[in-house]
C-alpha cells in the first residue's frame, strides 16, 4: 500500500501472500492480502479510515442492483477535454451495501477517448463528501502505483532480486528497501525539490561525498 498523487511515493506497508491458509479459507491471493494489508494500515496509521474501491465483479447482490439503477440515470455531469479524453460522463447513486454500516457511494465515469473508443470505471467509496473530481483523479492514480512506485522499487532499489529465501529474513529485506526508499523520495522531493536526475546518480555523489570526507582533509570539520 502506497501514496498515490503529488506527494512523495510512499510506501505504507505491506504483506505477503500465504498460499496454504488463503487455499483453506477461500480467500483469492491478492484479495486476501488486501484484506490483511487494510487491517494492519489501520492498526499502525489510526485514521485510515475512507476507502475507494473499484466495482469490477457482480457477485454482490447489492452492487448489481445499484448498476442497474445508475444505468438509468442521466450524467450527474459531464467534462470536456478532461485529462486526455473527449469527453467524461459521471454517474453518481448512494446505497447501502450488506455487513457496511454507513451509506456507500456508487460512481461510473464512462471516458470517451479522441479516437472514438470508450472505457468505463465504477467505484465504490465510503469519500460522500469528496468531488468527482478528486475520485476521479484518484481511481486513476492507482496506476501511478504500478508505473512509477513498482518500476522505482525494482530499477533503483533491488526490489527485482531475491537476496535471501528464509521467510522471516525476505520480510526483513523488504522492510528495509521500503524504508531506504521512502527516505530517498523524502529527500529527493523534500530537500532537493525534485532538481535531480536519477535516483542512481544521486546515490553515486552520495557516496562521492563521502570519500572526500574521509580522505580528503580539504572537507574534513569538527563538530568540537
């Protein structure tokens, strides 16, 4: 789980998936980890609190029903020359969903793209406040996810290599790339206002820095 927008790209934790209890509980491997990642973000964070999920499967009753009802809506807006596409309809319902104990908030944006194809992407939300705008831009912002906090991790952090095989020691290394990380983009966005190049290149005159410091008296100090 991770930061997603103009901040930096944090990581917030993490788990793995446990093919012989998710196969006993009937729990899909990524579905099931999910599940745990939410619990242990709230344990350690406190205030997570809202949620916006994306409404792909039809094996909730209750989310078929709300489908079928927004389907018959007129847009609750529609934006022109919005991030790329022609034209976006958004459609907007309140429900109330099975096990949940507050209303959800059922939403549809339908993009038509320059070259005449169409997408669509439905979420559902506990945000009852926030813009379409906002959700919007983040539902889209989960692939920000993958483009650009994965691709850093693997390129620039060694997350591509399995360095150890015992459990308990890849739990560990993993802890420790994700915080190496967020103390680089910390640094990078924080410090050096993203005036940089490569993540690589700064850790080289990092390391440049300090051999000066170690073997050149030019750049030695006391902090007598």
């Amino acid at each position: 789980m991770s930061t997603i927008g103009d901040t930096p790209t944090m990581v917030l934790g993490f788990d793995q998936q446990r093919a012989g209890e998710e196969i006993l509980s009937k729990e899909e491997g990524e579905l099931g980890v999910a599940k745990r990642l939410i619990v242990s973000i709230k344990e350690d964070y406190g205030k997570l609190a809202d949620v916006v999920v994306r409404a792909k499967e039809n094996n909730i009753k209750s989310l078929r029903q709300i489908k079928k009802e927004t389907n018959k809506k007129e847009p609750k807006v529609i934006w022109y020359d919005k991030d790329g596409y022609e034209r976006v309809e958004v459609y907007e319902s309140e429900y109330e969903m099975e096990h949940v104990d507050q209303a959800l908030k059922f939403v549809k944006f339908t993009m038509k793209r320059r070259n005449d194809r169409y997408s669509q992407i439905m979420i559902v939300t506990t945000l009852m406040e926030t813009s379409l705008h906002t959700l919007f831009k983040m539902i889209r912002g989960r692939w920000d996810i993958e483009n650009s906090i994965f691709n850093n991790l693997k390129t620039e952090c060694g997350l591509e290599h399995c360095y150890i095989h015992n459990g308990n020691a890849v739990e560990a290394i993993l802890c420790l790339i994700f915080i190496a990380s967020n103390i680089m983009q910390l640094f990078l966005t924080k410090r050096l206002r993203n005036r940089y190049g490569t993540q690589k290149e700064i850790v080289r005159l990092l390391f440049k820095g300090l051999y000066f410091l170690k073997y050149r008296k030019e750049y030695s100090f006391s902090t007598a």
